[in-house]
C-alpha cells in the first residue's frame, strides 16, 4: 500500500521503496489517487498525490470544462491543503505572459469544478463524488479577514443574480507568495477565468484510455490476490527482483498538438528560406545587371574614342599625301612644257582648234580622213 513501511521493494503495481516508504514511481510520473498509481502526461505538474495543469487562457466554465474532459481529465477539485504547494508551483511563473494574464495585484484565479446544485443553491458539489458537498458556511469561502495578502471586500458566497442568471460557479484565489492560502468565490459561469484542470481517481473511472495497462488499482490486486490465494497454504510471489516497467500515458491529443507544433515550425522555416533565397537571388541579379551595363558602357565609350583616334589619323595622312603629290606633280614638270602648254600664240591656237575638230568627229565616229577613203 502507498507509504506503508518496505524493505527494499513494493509488491503494489507501480510502487517503489523510497526512503523506507512505498510510493508511487515518479521517475514514470505516477502519483497516488488513494487507489492505485495513475500516469501524469508529460506536460503537467504532479506530486505524490496530484497530478493538474494551468491552463491561462481564460475561457467561460462550460468551455474550459470542455478543454479538461478533452484531456481525460477534469476541472480541479480542492480536497484539502496538501494540494497547495502545487497549485502555487504551477501558478508561479517565471513568464511575464502567465503573470500578466493570471494576476492582478499579485492574486490569482482560476476555475474550480465546483458549483451549486440544480436543486439548493446554497449547496455546492465537485465533479469527483468521493468529495463531501459544502454549503455556504465552509470555511473555504473568501471573507474580508481571509488573509491573502491584498484586501477582498466582501464575504462570499455573495449569490449575486441578475434578471435571467445568478452565481452558481466557483473560482479559487490564491493568495500572494508571502501569504500561501487558497480560497473560494461564487462567480457568473458565463465569466471568463483560466482554468485548473486535474487527473484523479474520478477521472481513471471516467476515461478508462488514461489507465496504464502495466499500472494497476487497489481493488485489482485485492481481487487477483483473493482469487489466487484460495487456501492457506499457498505462497506468495517473491517481488524481490520485480521492476516497476510502468510507463505514463501521454494523451493522444497532447501527441498531436505536439506534432502540429513541430510541423508548423519546419513549414515556418521552410518558408523563411524560400523567402530569404528569393530575396538573394534578386539582389545578385540585379548587381550582376548593373555591372553588366557598367562594363557596355565602357566598352562602348573606349570604342567611340578609338573611331574618333582612327578617323582623326586617316584624315592627317590623306592631307599629308595630297600635299606630297601635288608638290612631286609641279616638280616634275618641267618650265618649258608648262609654258607651251598655256601658249596663247597664233599657231598653237590653231593647231589646238584643229584637236580639238579631230576629238570631236572621232567622237561622232568618224573622221576627215575616213570621208576621203569612201570618196
């Protein structure tokens, strides 16, 4: 049984001996409900005793009942103060988001499974029947002197109502760090709250899936003992070399929000590399564009420059050649032949008129002589 005195081993399904006590396996994250050993997921809080999960996005009583039924769980019940370390371990976070959504000067609240009866509204019930019912006068309820370490104005429950609804959910409130007690207010169920939600030995009875199937109850093993011990002269098994091979459950929609997680992230990473290639391959291209036009255009500009070079040089050497000639022309010539050539005397002019008939009937095909031949 939980906490009896071992020597080295417990025959209870899940157990080990620890410190000379029998307790439930936390190296696999199983904790007592007062019944057997029963698995904690992964991502909640547990002791010996309790296993819950703070949940500070608030939602109306209905809805956030919803998110814990999902889980195989149920909205918290408060049995007594062992539960306070860990209410105040999974309210206490080192995030500034969870403070600033679960705190107003330095108080928190959260949804309980608590609420009145359809029947009595002055008496109050929780979602695991093993818990006593409580009425108005418990000494739960918030009052003016509960020292929670800020001021509450009002004893509660206050069953404030209105034309069409009352004051039949509770929320807890937890005091501040230096003051740890927890107490109850009556509020709206339509009001929004974060919510506490919590495995028990309720919930392992309710959703059977949460059960390990290496793990086992109180009534199991008393059954299985009394059905294998018929007479007084059987033996029990030796547990001596018995390991605990029990295993938490984590719940299928835990798994998957995981997975979607991580699928999400990888789409996000492949998205920002796309981006982010798109993004160089743009600037890379429009440089190489730009050094590209840069090198046209100084190609552009030495090739202008050597046309310009080339044609200034032909014209230079064209001029300095007529020149030579013209020069070599006149120097050739001599005196005598440029005289006679513009000799305007009698007879060299009419022996340049005579020419110039012959040019002229040679042009027309036919000539003095050629008119004396067919005479």
């Amino acid at each position: 049984m939980y906490d009896n005195v071992c020597g080295g081993t417990c025959a209870f399904p899940g157990m080990i001996c620890t410190s000379g006590r029998c307790k439930c396996n936390g190296q696999n994250r199983l904790f007592w409900t007062g019944v057997r050993c029963l698995s904690c997921p992964y991502d909640w809080s547990f002791s010996e005793i309790a296993c819950i999960r703070l949940y500070i996005n608030p939602l109306n009583r209905i809805k956030a009942a919803t998110v814990c039924q999902n889980m195989q769980a149920d909205l918290f019940s408060y049995r007594d103060n062992s539960i306070l370390a860990l209410i105040y371990q999974v309210t206490e976070s080192k995030t500034g988001r969870r403070r600033r959504q679960m705190t107003t000067t330095n108080k928190t609240v959260a949804w309980t499974s608590a609420q009145a009866t359809s029947n009595n509204l002055d008496l109050y019930q929780w979602d695991d029947r093993r818990i006593n019912q409580f009425d108005g006068k418990h000494a739960a309820w918030c009052n003016t002197k509960t020292n929670l370490g800020y001021a509450h104005t009002h004893n509660e429950p206050s069953r404030l109502t209105t034309s069409n609804d009352s004051e039949k959910c509770v929320i807890l409130r937890r005091g501040i760090p230096s003051h740890p007690i927890v107490c109850l207010d009556d509020v709206f169920c339509h009001e929004q709250f974060p919510f506490i939600c919590e495995r028990s030995e309720s919930t392992a009875q309710k959703y059977p899936a949460s059960l390990s199937t290496n793990v086992g109850s109180l009534h199991s093993t008393l059954n299985s003992n009394s059905k294998s011990t018929p007479s007084g002269n059987s033996k029990p098994t030796p547990s001596g070399n018995s390991k605990s091979t029990t295993k938490p459950d984590t719940p299928k929609s835990d798994n998957n929000t995981k997975m979607i997680i991580i699928i999400l992230v990888i789409v996000l990473l492949l998205i920002a590399s796309i981006i982010a290639g798109i993004f160089f391959y743009k600037k890379r291209r429009a440089t190489t564009e730009t050094q590209s036009r840069v090198d046209r255009d100084i190609k552009k500009d030495e090739l202008s420059s050597n046309t310009r070079s080339s044609i200034i040089s032909g014209a230079s050497t064209n001029n300095i050649n007529d020149e030579d000639e013209l020069a070599s022309h006149y120097s050739s010539t001599s005196q005598p032949d440029f005289i006679s050539k513009y000799d305007t005397s009698p007879d060299n002019m009419n022996i340049d008129i005579n020419d110039q008939k012959q040019q002229k009937n040679k042009r027309s095909g036919y000539s003095k002589q050629t008119f004396d031949e067919f005479e």
